[in-house]
C-alpha cells in the first residue's frame, strides 16, 4: 500500500518555457492532494513532486508500476526524506479522470524505461 495517495480528479499536459509538465491533481483547489512532474523538451531528469513543491526532488523516481487503476511511483530509498520518507505514492486515474488518458500518455513517454504496465 503506498504512503500518499491521489484520486486524480484531473490530468494535463503542458509545455510551457522549454519544458514539459505532466500532473494529476483531485481538485482546483490549492489544498487539494496533486502528482506533477517536470522535464526538459529536450530529455533528462524528471522532476517529481507530490501535493507541495517542498515534497520533490529531481531523478528521485525508481519505478513505475501501471495498472487498471492508476499508477504507483515508487521513490529512490535516497531520496524519500524529500518526501517527508514516503516510499510510494499512488494515483488513482479513473475513467471520470478529466484529461487523465491523454496524461497518463504523455507520462508514460516521460518516463521511459522506469514505467511499467502490471500484469
């Protein structure tokens, strides 16, 4: 079971000043719980941060396991003080997800080989 959990309400995608940002977020609200992560156009590092922008850090993500329901990241043992010692974060991407399938595209090219479908 992971440590933090969002039941992603909406997805985006967004390029905006020479990068792309990929989110899922259960509300518009500021104190609603949200996923986003960032990359360079270009390649490189993803950035990752979890419902605040204190909770991230950059190339902190060692995994990615898909499935029916969403997406789990699983964050590097390294890095988890950044995220207060979450080990995981799973983000619930339902069918009444707004924008969620075009997101979980985008997402799935960002990440490369450290996403995976289960099953």
């Amino acid at each position: 079971m992971a440590d933090i959990t969002v039941k992603a309400a909406y997805g985006s995608v967004v390029e905006d000043e020479g990068n792309v940002f990929v989110g899922f977020a259960e509300g518009e609200d500021e104190e609603e719980g949200y996923v986003l992560f960032r990359q360079a156009l270009t390649g490189g590092p993803v950035w990752f941060e979890a419902s605040d922008e204190t909770f991230g850090a950059e190339d902190a993500i060692e995994s990615v396991v898909a499935g029916p329901k969403g997406f789990e990241v699983t964050i590097r043992p390294s890095l988890r003080a950044a995220y207060g010692f979450a080990g995981s974060v799973a983000v619930k991407v339902g069918p009444e997800c707004e924008d969620g399938a075009e997101a979980l595209v985008a997402l799935k090219g960002m990440l490369g080989p450290l996403w995976r479908d289960a099953g």
